[in-house]
C-alpha cells in the first residue's frame, strides 16, 4: 500500500515574512527574544519592550520593533505570531526550517468534543538537516568544534573497542570510521499540561562539549493527546513520523541529501535506573517503619536533616542538592503499606548525590546483628562504587574499572534481592524486583565499551523539560496537532540566539 504522508509543500520561506536582521540585536532585544524563545507569551515581550523604549528615549530599531507588536499592544493576540513571522522564521543563520509531514493525528471536535482521526500537518526536524548546518559556513569552525567535537573523532575511535556489540553487522565497521561521528538519540515524555504530557526526541553529538541547549538538536516535539496508536500503520502518527527520522538517518550516514522514499524502523525506550528503588526503601525505612524515636512528621524531619549535614560534611556542591524531602517523594501518603516504594519528583542528578548520603546514614545503622541493615548499607555501597568509576572515567574506562563497575553492580542487585527477601518476610512491601533491574545489568555491560555517563539520559531528560515547558506554553488555545509547528520554530529562533551571543573560540580555550 502507498504511504500518504508526504512533505508538505511551502517549506520555502514565507513570502510574508519581514526580513529581520537578527545579527544587529542589542542585548535586551537579545534577551527578550531568548525568553519568548523559552515559552514567555508575546504580549509580555511587546509590554517590556515597549517599556523600554518610553523609559530610555532613543532605542535600538529591534527594540522598537518588539514594541510595535500587535499595534503597539492594542492588538495582543497577534503578537506571538508576528514574532514567529518576523524573528523565528527569519533565515539569519540559515538554520534548518522544520518539515512539516502529513500524518494521521486524533483531534477533538470544537462542537461535540467528539474524538476523529484526520490527516494534518506534524512539524519534525531531521538529522541531516541538522548536521548539515551544524558543519556548513553558516556557523564558525570553533562553533562546529565545541558542537560536534570532530576534532577528537579519531582519538575517540582508535580508543574504541572494536568488539562493541553496536559495531557488530554495523556497516560504518567496513568504512573509515574516524570519518563517523557518534551520535546519542534521547526519547522522552514530560508532562505539559494537566492531562497530557509531550514525546519529545532529540540527538546530540557525543564528543560535544556544549551545554545541554546548544548541543540537543530538536527532532519532534509532539503532544500524546494528538498521537493515533492503530495496528493499521497507515493509521499509525507514530509510524510515519519515525518511517521519515529514519529515512533521514540514513541520509546522514550516506553523507547525502536524500532523494528517495524512505524505509519505516520502530526505537524503543528504555526506563530510568534502580537507584530511585533504593533510596526509597531506605527513606521509608527511617520515616515509616519502627526504629527512630517520634512520629512520622518528626521523622521526616530527622532524616532530611541529616541528609543535609551529609551534604555538607561530603562537600556536594549546592546545585546538586535537593531542597526538601517527603514523604510523597517515596510513597503514597494515602496507602504507605499498600504499594511499594519508589522515587519520585527528584531529578535523576540529585539522585545519584543523596547515594553517598544515605551510604553514610545506613552505614550509621548498621548492625551486624540485623543481616537486612547490611545489606541495605551493601546496595547503596556498590552503587556509588559504580557512580565514582563511571564519573572518573573518560569516554573509555580502563580494564580495572571495567571490572569494578560489572562487579559492583553485580554485587549491588544480589544485596536488593536479599533486602526484598527479608522484608517479603516480614510482611513489608519493600524492594520489588522491575525492569529496571535488567537494565541495570546492562549498564555494567555497556561500560565494557564506553562510559555510559556519556550517553546517560541527564541531558536527553533535561531537553525534555525545556521543551515541555515550550509546548505548554505554545498552547494558548492552539490545537494539539499544530504544538509541534510552533514549537520547531521557537527552537529555531532560540538556537540562533544561542549561537549568537556565544564566543566559542573563548570557551575551547
């Protein structure tokens, strides 16, 4: 059966678009269109710009430009999308426009909130246009280097071990692969809205040594409310747009713009790590079992402050703490015994530095006589084996913390499974054996290779974050199948302005 999805005529820029030369921005021009570019709304850019210029007399003409949006305010509603026309769309830099795909989406009718599946426009980017741009005049050298790192690909793959399973039946393996450059692709979802959360997948270069927004390229942005699951996938939103991905990726390893159809794959996602299982047994040890002197409140109380003298005493630097603890973070207040317990509402980063703490705190615990107090204390001592071999550690690790990490985080599940054993025992439900566990064991195989750090999902799920708080900020009454054209455009916009106010010959220095 023929595909239906086709690019969508009118990529060329738009014959309306007023062309804006973003190159001469001052800095609070610059810094207004940074926050519209984050998700502020339009009408409060007009407001502070307009501000601006009535405060301070002679302003710069992108100043009085922001203030003449929407009539000079009178006409709010139009003031987002004359910045979109204007600055978003403006080809300054010629960054990659998005492609718009004709796909299948649900959309919900206006009349009778009936649900139907019709066949509307989805934005994307795609791979290739993004590294094209990425190591084309548009952008300087040093620019090209601190987003790509190409200068370090041949050290990168002499130091690669050949026997990776990635590399097996891979055909760069039959190809100069210091010619290739390692890519990581990250999928998420996050909550935008109070009903509805956002896809989001982005890519990014794994020798880049930028930050998280300069170096995760956007390639969807979509909201789950508009995407049809169907076993026909003619039917299928998610089938097309990943038919097109990969058919770009395929373009980028060919090293040409593509000039046929492409071929469909599906990617699939994987869970976060075991360590939120860990930690939450253990709060829930100290604030909801027997032991500690008081009720739960003042248990709460006690064991957040003593994460916090830990924080202290291990010298954590402060943007790596978290900044309160509760129950709701590891249980359900509502059925505390009637569900296991496991991490929620902190970052993945803070995470891995409350695993020190608690070491330290269970290892205070610790009673020989009590064989469940050690092998708490022996979970959360194996894990930060492995956290501390993976942080030391460059792209590649050295065979001895190779075999470190495989026998820490062997050692860490076995002690899991003995702390589920005793607590099943004793009629908790603590310590229930996931997924998650599984993908831990391949973690300790992946290090063999390469330093999972490198490919963790920090920088893929802090991505997702901006581009969720962007989504709900391009709803405003827009129907859900038209976020992702709003969102690519706010991207690109914010790139631009990135690029522009950065001096990168100074940062690889």
């Amino acid at each position: 059966m023929a595909s239906k999805w086709k690019r969508k005529k009118g990529l060329e820029p738009d014959k309306d678009v007023v062309a804006v030369d973003t190159t001469e921005l001052s800095p609070l021009g610059h810094c207004l269109l940074e926050q519209f570019a984050a998700g502020a709304s339009g009408p409060s850019i007009q407001k502070l710009a307009l501000a601006a210029t009535k405060t301070f007399g002679e302003s710069p003409a992108d100043l009085i430009d922001l203030a003449s949006l929407g009539n000079f305010g009178r006409n709010p509603g139009n003031c987002a999308e004359q910045l979109t026309t204007r600055y978003c769309k403006s080809e300054a830099g010629n960054l990659p426009r998005p492609y718009l795909l004709e796909v299948p989406v649900r959309v919900r009718s206006n009349v009778d909130c009936a649900v139907s599946v019709v066949t509307k426009d989805v934005a994307i980017y795609l791979p290739h246009d993004w590294f094209a741009w990425v190591v084309s005049d548009h952008i300087s050298e040093d620019a090209t280097e601190v987003l790509t790192g190409l200068s370090g690909l041949q050290k990168f793959w002499s130091e690669h071990n050949k026997s990776d399973p990635k590399l097996k039946g891979n055909p760069i393996s039959k190809q100069k692969m210091e010619k290739y450059v390692p890519f990581v692709v990250h999928g998420d979802g996050g909550a935008f809205q109070r009903n509805d959360s956002i896809n989001v997948l982005s890519m990014r270069s794994l020798l880049s040594a930028a930050n998280v927004g300069l170096s995760q390229f956007l390639l969807f942005s979509i909201p789950k409310a508009c995407v049809n699951k169907s076993d026909d996938i003619e039917e299928d939103t998610m089938h097309h747009i990943w038919r097109a991905l990969a058919w770009s990726f395929e373009a980028l390893f060919r090293g040409v713009h593509p000039v046929a159809d492409h071929q469909g794959v599906v990617f699939a996602l994987s869970g976060d790590g075991v360590t939120a299982h860990i930690l939450a047994n253990c709060c829930f040890d100290f604030v909801m079992k027997p032991g500690w002197v008081g009720g739960q409140d003042v248990k709460m109380k006690a064991l957040f402050h003593r994460v916090l003298q830990q924080y202290e005493e291990l010298c954590i630097a402060s943007e790596n703490r978290i900044g309160r603890l509760q129950p709701s973070n590891f249980c359900n207040p509502k059925n505390k015994f009637g569900q296991f317990p496991s991490m929620s509402g902190i970052k993945a980063r803070h995470l891995r530095y409350l695993v020190p703490c608690f070491r330290e705190i269970c290892d205070h615990e610790k009673d020989e006589r009590k064989p469940y107090t050690v092998h708490r204390w022996s979970c959360l001592h194996h894990m930060e084996i492995v956290y501390q071999c993976l942080e030391k550690a460059s792209l590649h690790l050295d065979p001895g913390a190779r075999r470190r990490i495989a026998s820490s985080m062997d050692l860490c599940l076995q002690h899991y499974t003995k702390c589920c054993k005793l607590c099943m025992q004793e009629g908790f439900l603590q310590w229930n054996i996931t997924h998650k566990h599984h993908l831990s064991c391949h973690l300790a195989a992946q290090a063999q290779y390469l330093n999972p750090k490198f490919v963790s999902t920090y920088t893929g799920e802090t991505m997702v974050g901006y581009m969720a708080s962007l989504g709900h900020a391009c709803l405003n009454g827009t129907p859900p199948h038209l976020v992702p054209e709003k969102v690519c455009w706010r991207f690109r916009l914010g790139m631009w302005l990135k690029l522009l106010g950065q001096d990168f010959a100074e940062d690889e220095a």
